[in-house]
C-alpha cells in the first residue's frame, strides 16, 4: 500500500493547527498525492507539499467542479451576510440559525467542487479523502462529487434543522458512498442518532511525526520569551473558543501563591482577561498572538514545563492540543472533561488531571508544576493516545477505502 492519495482539504489556506500538520505527513508518507484545496493553501505548507512530489490544486479542475465551487463561494457569501443581518438576539432564534444551515450547503458544495476534481485528476488513487468534513449532508456530497470517499467529521458545530434534514433524506442513497471517519468514539456516539446509516469508522485524526523537541528548541523556546531556564513556565495554547473553559483558568490563576509564567498564544484571545492575569501578583503573562507558524508554535511548547488543557464537561472530541503535548513531548495539565481521554492519561506521570470546572484542583494542579515539573512523556505517548504514524494512518485510511469498494464491514 504505497499509491498516492487524494487528500482534501478545505481550511489548507488558515495557518497553523493540526489539520494542516497532517495533511503534510500524510502526504509525505505517499509521495505523489494530489492536495486538494479548495481556498487555497497556506505558503508555510506549500513548500513541504512540494518537496513530498505533490500535485496540489488550489480552487478547481474542470467545468463541473467550477460551477460547483462558484456555487458554494456564492452561498458562503449569503451566509457572511445572514449571520451579520441576523447577529443580534432581537431576532428569532430560527432566523439566527437560518445562515448556519446555509453554510452547512456551501461547505457540501465545495466538498462535491474537491470531489469532482477528484475523479478527474486522479481515478486510480488508493484513497480519497475529506480531512476536514462537513457535519451534514455527506450523501449529497457524495452524488455531487460523482467520488466514493472517506470524511473525517471532527465534531458537530451546527445541527441540521429541517430544510438541511430533508435535503440529507433526498441524498441519502449517496450515503453509501461514504465511510465517516470519527476521530473518538465520543463523536462516533454523538453521530450514530443523526446518522445511523452511515458507514463509519473510529480513528485518531492527528499523525505522529515523530520531530519531537530537541534540546536545543527547549533551550530557544526560553530563550525566545527571555524566562530564565530554573522558573516554571506554563503554556496555554489555542483560541479561546466556547468549549474552551478560561473561566476557571482565570479563577484557578488568581487562586495562585507562587509564581509562575504562562505563555498565552492562539486566536481569539480576551484582552481584558489577558489585562487581569498581568496585574496578579507573581504571574508573568507571555502572549503571542494570532495563529502561529509551525516553527513559533513548537518554541511555545518548548518553552513550558507543561501544556495546560482545560474544557467544558461532556466535551469529547480529539483535541489537538492534548495529541501535540504527547507528540512534541511536553507534559500535560489537563481536565478530566472527556472519560476516554481520562482512562488513556491515568497512571501516566507526565499528565496531571484535574476536575473540569474546579479551579481549586486547577490551582493544586499548576502548583505541583511549580514545585517539581512533572517529567517528559516518552516516545510511547502517542501510541497511547491512538496516533498512528503517517505512514500507519495512511495505511488505515488505505485499508478503509478498499473496504468500501469491497462492500465489507
């Protein structure tokens, strides 16, 4: 199993994250591959997709998927526009939610632009596959397409209401067509009501790359925010999205007695809690702004004595974060939000759990760090965790592909 891919992806032009990490590893581990990228790539991962002997297409191939993609730009644009019309909470909730479901259309109409460029470009490919899927509408992408594939669907940001739900019933013979890669059985559950038709596989979504720190990036990354080497440093890293749950950072870090520095990066971020963390006593606050380059965010991590991870209970989704500690090799602070994840780090030395939404644990839990750093996850962390390497993920996403054109389970 060494043929090319066709690997998708419709965020490759939005730098930084883990999404754009393993589109580049799988695609080196299959040099060759054709890169699909609907609104074009990001210039830091060009040059490794070019190296790895790529085909990249950034926009379309053909008439057919021109016409889709200019459809699907188009209805992106009435659902900028409803959301910016419908902002306010004046509104009905229905009319609030009316642009979101336009958006799940447009996001299927690029995925049937990416699809059909596809299965021109490259017919023979060993697998096809969406690296970032729309939640809704996968039979439609699908026919649309006129192309079997593979789509790993991360989480589910927007619910189908019933326009969408009724489009999705139309479509729906084109679900066999489809295997739904769920990064956790989480997600797997939380899908299996909405979609219980849907062929569908769990599997870990990041690849290790094994480019763990080096010593000398330990030493730039403290360097590099001038944080003297023997002073305990924690990351948080990561906008600051809903599920993200910096209220109880912030209660944990004014529970602090001893000091520390935290390094903040990531986007969005809130000014005027960063402005609160940097008048406590003791906390030195380090930011970066914006979404970072692969070379800033690894001397992030590698100026931390931990990464700290904290949700909203119930959250199950694979984080990203917590598979780039383990990758990297840092140690985590992290909240018990997701029990699978939490059986996986138990007994581990190098991840402290703590109870979400306790800022108390939190504030014992930084203060461990403070006293003794905890030691660094070995080179069997992301293997823990269910990382595959890229060479094994490519082999995975191989296998599950064939088995559709098989027809076995």
């Amino acid at each position: 199993m060494t043929g090319p891919l066709v690997l998708i992806e419709p965020y490759a032009n939005r730098l930084g994250g883990h999404h754009q990490r393993t589109l580049v590893a799988l695609a080196q581990a299959r040099p060759g591959s054709l890169v699909i990228a609907p609104h074009g790539i990001a210039a830091e991962s060009v040059r490794a997709l070019r190296e790895a002997g790529c085909r990249l297409v950034t926009g379309s191939a053909g008439r057919a998927a021109g016409g889709l993609l200019a459809a699907a730009r188009l209805t992106a644009a009435l659902s900028a526009a409803g959301q910016r019309l419908f902002r306010s909470h004046r509104w009905p909730r229905r009319l609030r939610r009316l642009p979101h479901q336009v958006t799940l259309l447009a996001r299927c109409l690029t995925e049937g632009a990416a699809l059909r460029a596809a299965r021109r470009l490259e017919p023979g490919a060993d697998a096809v596959v969406i690296l970032t899927a729309s939640e809704a509408l996968h039979g439609a992408a699908a026919l649309l397409g006129g192309q079997p594939h593979l789509r790993f669907v991360h989480e589910a940001v927007t619910t189908e209401d019933a326009a969408v739900r009724l489009l999705g019933r139309l479509a729906r013979r084109g679900e066999g067509r489809v295997i739904a890669v769920y990064p956790t059985q989480a997600v797997a559950d939380q899908f299996a009501a909405a979609c219980p038709e849907l062929p569908a596989v769990v599997g870990s979504f990041a690849v290790d790359d094994g480019h763990r720190l080096s010593v000398a990036e330990r030493e730039g990354g403290r360097a590099a925010f001038g944080i003297p080497a023997a002073e305990p440093v924690v990351c948080l890293v990561g906008g600051w999205w809903p599920y993200k749950d910096i209220d109880t950072v912030d209660a944990a870090l004014a529970r602090l007695k001893e000091p520390v520095h935290l390094v903040v990066t990531g986007s969005p971020l809130d000014e005027a809690v960063l402005k609160r963390w940097r008048d406590l006593p003791g906390l030195r606050v380090h930011t970066a702004p914006g979404p970072l380059s692969e070379v800033v965010l690894r001397l992030v991590y590698a100026a931390a004595d931990a990464a700290l991870v904290t949700r909203r209970p119930g959250i199950g989704k694979e984080s990203g974060l917590v598979m780039d500690a383990a990758r990297l090799g840092v140690p985590l602070i992290v909240s018990d939000h997701d029990p699978a994840l939490t059986a996986r780090l138990h007994g581990q030395p190098w991840a402290l759990t703590f109870a979400a939404g306790d800022p108390d644990a939190l504030a014992d839990a930084l203060h461990t760090v403070i006293h003794q750093p905890p030691p660094l996850p070995g080179s069997d962390a992301p293997g823990l965790l269910g990382m595959r390497s890229a060479a094994g993920q490519a082999d995975f996403l191989t296998r599950t592909f064939a088995c559709m054109r098989t027809k076995e389970p």
